[in-house]
C-alpha cells in the first residue's frame, strides 16, 4: 500500500476519511495530518476498536479508494 498518496493528498483525503469514520473531529483530522498511526490511534480510541481491527478497516477503506 502506497500510503505516501494519502499523506501527499491529505487536503482531499480528509473528506473521504471524515465520511467513513464520521466520529473523527475537524481537530482530530488536522492532528492525523496524513500519518497512517495517527488515523489508526483515533480510530480505535473513538470507535473502540483494537489496533488489529483500526489496521484493517483503514487497509479496506484504502482499496475502495480511486486516487
């Protein structure tokens, strides 16, 4: 996975990111700033999710993403 696109297009990512994971705040997403961990950490501390599982929901929501 070319997470690099991601951190490059962060402007248009959050967006789509915020429209999957609609409980990540405007400040939350300025936090992430394109860093993979970062997404990770708030997803699984808002959503309450294990590591593995914040891991696999960004890695799906990866793939369904046309860059």
């Amino acid at each position: 996975m070319d997470w690099n696109r991601v951190e490059g297009n962060w402007k248009q990512a959050k967006g789509k990111v915020k429209e999957q994971w609609g409980k990540l705040t405007d400040d939350d997403l300025d936090r992430i700033a394109g860093k993979r961990d970062q997404l990770e950490g708030i997803i699984q501390e808002r959503y309450g999710l294990e590591r593995d599982r914040a891991r696999q929901d960004i890695d799906d929501w990866y793939g369904k993403q046309t860059w």
